[in-house]
C-alpha cells in the first residue's frame, strides 16, 4: 500500500478521517505507523495529500489530511479481457488498476470456461477491492470502470465499433502479424484485445478485426494473460 | 502448458518417453488428451518438436517423439532482483523463465526482510520447478541460471563490475530519471536492476551506479515487482 485511499465515509470532519478495518490493520502490521508520520493519502476519484497520525488503537486511526496533488493521468485505453479464470482475474484487476487502464471490459470468448462466469470475484464489491489494492499500489485515486460482456458477438458487432471508433484498434495474438506498435504518443487513444489462455478463435479475431481491431504479436514467447497486460500497456506508452 | 518438457530421464528408448506425475495429469485433466494425438514438447536444454501420445492410462503415458526446431533465442540480460516475499519470488521466476531472462541474481537489499531468505522456494529444487513452469507457458527449453547473493555490498562491488561489463546497465527506480530505453537491438547486452517493494534505499543507488547501473524510470507509478519485470522488459526489448 503505497497511498492510503479515503472514502467519502471515512470523514467525521472536513480535514479528518477515522479508519478501521483492513487499512488499520495495514498501518498497525504493515507500516508500523505512529502518531505523529505523516503519510501519503488520497481521496477516491479526487485528489491526493498527506495525512498526519494523530491517533493509533487497537480500535482506529485518526487521521488529519490535506489534498494538492492530482492522480496520474491514465492511459488513453479501453481493454477488452477474455475473461481469466477467478485467480488470474483478481491479480488482473489489480494490475489493470495499477497501470493506469481507465475502462476494462471483461469478454466472453470461445475459450474462457463457462464455469468462470460464476465466480464471487465477480460481483461488484469483489471487483472494487481488487481495483482499490491496485490503485494503492500505484498511488492513484481513480477507479477504472469496468464493463462486464457475457456474449462476444453482440458486443463485438453492436457495441464494440462505437467503443473502438476514433481510437487505434489492436488484438494481441500470436502469430506472423505485424509487431505491437511501440511508445505511442499519450494522446493516441487505443482500444486492445488480449485473449483467453489458449488464444481466441479464428472466428473472434476475424470479427474483432470487423469491428476495427487488427492483430499484432508480441514475439513468440506465449505469455499467461497478466504478464501480457503489463507487457503490452509498457511496449505501447 | 503450451509446451510439454521431458527430461533425459523420460527417455525409455531414443524416440520414446513414459511420463506420470504432473505432466500426466496434465494431459489428462487439462489437456484432456487422447491416443493418437500430436503435442508440442520440449527437450529440456534442447530443441523443441512434436509428440505423439502412444497410450494414456490412469499411470502412464507414452509418446514418441521428434525434435527439429530451437527454442526462442533469450533476451541478452543479466536481471538482478532484489529478493521479493516468497510468495511473489515464485510467480517473478515463472515470468521471468517465460520472458526468456537467461540470467537472474536475487540479491539482498535493506528493504527485503531477513525472513525472507529463510523461505524453502529458494532451494534449488523449487526454484527450478517455478522456471520450468514459466518455460512451458512461454515454449522455451532452455532453464535460466539463477544466482543468490545473500550480501548486497560484496556482490555489488566485487563481482557486479565484471558482470555488467560491456552491457548498458539500469536501474528501474521511481524518480526524476530519464524514461527507461525504448526497443533496445536483440543483440545490446543489458543488465538491469529491479528494487524491492518500497524501493531501493539511496546508498543502494549509489552503489550500483558505482558498478555502471544508472537509474531510469517507468512513469509515476509504483509498480509490484513481478508487474515491473515484465512491463520493464517489454519496453526495453
């Protein structure tokens, strides 16, 4: 945990914050904070600071913050995810979150395993946590927004051209393509695709490429889907 | 497993191999494989080529195979690492047998606690079982060394110039640093250094600067190890 991230809950004053649960847990184990540090704070889906000890128990922590500073800026991306099996997904999410993707959408696809669907990871509060441990990693504040896509083919014929339009459309695939494009400029925006373990299907690729998605590889090396996200996000900003 | 890896011992006969244990069950349960059907294997340190499965029952299973391809050539790095907990060490040995990193030092730093040189991952053993699963996710052949320096100074002094020598030397490192090289040559040896959670302490900067690393950032955020390893990869090579 790199930034402590706050809750709109978490104020019982405008410059004060009472914590329990996970992150006292996290100053007490952790950090091994004292009254008196002061730490690096931020505000969820606002801006960061600083926040002065004033108070550690074994109950809560009080805390004393002030906010300067904007988050990072994220990359100008929407992912689209065969959606991994359940502990491959929560590594992802965060990694996802840590690298600065503002719009994740997790995919069906030939190959993801129809028993993925039903995992608990992925309702909601299981997807924000994983979100918010990536963003503390990361010290940022902004919660990417993720989009849940249950059927390939009517996302990719109806909704996917609309979400791509304007943007340079990529599948990551292995395979004699052309190269993944390299240190892109941050105004370039990018919709990519990586598949499930095992790759997507011809059929997908073709209709990804209709939707305006062309395949690019990243060598010959297979890699496990979380290895490709962070590869493919670093080779393209 | 994209790749199946045998080892000399597999070996009943020249184009012959029995396998049981974990590749067994591999094929049966993931794989789901059957007789009469070709798979990807390995020779482990050698080529790679295809196996045809001869017969599969509850205790064995016997292919015959040929060899008539080399693995994928190695990326010309020497990484070295600080130590990371024991449970993210065996997933970075995976990604780093997977990105093809022929060579890795894990070394002490002073923000890696001393527990974890204590964990049983670091025998030889474990660490090759976790780099001969990043092997077969990635289709290589070839295990990287893997070197443990237990003491930060002598190494970095001592033996870490000769190590370095003639390579262009990094270390990834948060701060006000020139942006990490972009698309290096295959054939511009590197040597890089990857901190621990937390960072390496300046006098650790200082030291490896001394030996020819000179530090380079990845933006402002604060990436896990494992994450850092392969986005710094990706963007180097």
């Amino acid at each position: 945990m790199n930034l402590l991230l706050l809750e709109p809950a978490d104020f019982v004053a405008a410059d004060r914050v009472l914590l329990d649960g996970r992150r006292l847990k996290h100053l007490q184990e952790v950090h091994r904070a004292e009254a008196g540090e002061s730490l690096r704070v931020g505000l969820i889906g606002g801006d960061m600071g600083e926040g002065r000890l004033l108070r550690l128990d074994a109950g809560s922590a009080e805390l004393q913050v002030s906010f300067d500073q904007p988050p990072p800026v994220k990359l100008p991306i929407t992912l689209l995810l065969a959606l991994p099996r359940p502990k491959m997904l929560r590594r992802v999410l965060q990694t996802v979150a840590t690298m600065g993707v503002p719009r994740l959408v997790l995919l069906n696809s030939y190959r993801v395993e129809k028993s993925f669907w039903q995992t608990p990871f992925l309702e909601q509060p299981a997807i924000r946590e994983q979100l918010i441990l990536g963003l503390e990693q990361a010290r940022d504040t902004v919660l990417p927004e993720v989009i849940i896509e249950k059927r390939f083919k009517p996302f990719v014929e109806d909704r996917l051209p609309l979400l791509a339009a304007g943007s340079l459309g990529l599948v990551g695939h292995p395979g004699d393509f052309p190269p993944c494009p390299r240190g892109l400029p941050l105004d370039q925006p990018v919709t990519l695709a990586i598949g499930p373990e095992g790759g997507w299907i011809p059929y997908e690729v073709q209709k990804l490429a209709e939707a305006g998605l062309q395949p690019v590889q990243l060598g010959e090396r297979i890699l496990r889907v979380e290895t490709a996200v962070s590869a493919l996000l670093a080779r393209l900003f």
